[in-house]
C-alpha cells in the first residue's frame, strides 16, 4: 500500500554529521506516527526517534541532544538529521510508517561512523 525509501546514509567520521531522508510512495498525513530504527549486527531493531501525527518528537536516550526528526508533509517525506555521531551510531536505518493497524518499513539504509 506504500514504499517508503530512505537516503542518504554513508560513511561518516566520529563528531561529524548524517542526515537522512525518507521519501513515501504517498502522502504521510494520515499516518499515525513516522518514525526510524536502526539495528546494528548481532543485535534487535530499535527505535531511534519518532514523530507523531500531531507533531511530538520522541527519542532514544542515547540519540538525545544529537537527533532530530522533522516531516515534510508536501514533499512526503521524513528527515532525521544526525550531528556528534559515535561509532557506536553504526547500524542499518530503517524508515518506519504506522497507519491505522499496519506498519510499513524502508528498505534500510547503512551509516557507519569512523573512530
């Protein structure tokens, strides 16, 4: 019923900056919450941030301070931008979308930050 498609991820020294977009298929206004996850090898998916329908931004602990989410309802599309980024930041980013009992998900995309 929708794709969602993440970009740009890459390759990033310690204290430097990502910022990652994901672009939906349709609009994102009916959605109940967007979001990104991430999960890094050996270990579950977890969520990094989200934002809800009526625009309250949550975090994990350890993104707090670093993370932003933003949406961008004309242009369908959600935004996470990444400063101070750790090498404990590396992991594979998922976009995540949540509708009225359905959940979708990006293809994830790979940041990896350099000591």
């Amino acid at each position: 019923q929708v794709q969602l498609v993440e970009s740009g991820g890459g390759l990033v020294q310690a204290g430097g900056s990502l910022s990652l977009s994901c672009a939906a298929s349709r609009s994102i206004f009916n959605f109940n919450a967007m979001g990104w996850y991430r999960q890094a090898p050996g270990k579950e998916r977890e969520p990094v941030a989200q934002l809800t329908g009526d625009g309250s931004a949550g975090y994990a602990d350890f993104v707090k301070g670093r993370f932003t989410i933003s949406r961008d309802n004309a242009k369908n599309t959600v935004t996470l931008q990444m400063n101070s980024l750790k090498p404990e930041d590396t992991a594979v980013y998922y976009c995540n979308a949540v509708g009225w009992g359905s959940a979708y998900w990006g293809q994830g995309i790979q940041v990896t930050v350099s000591s």
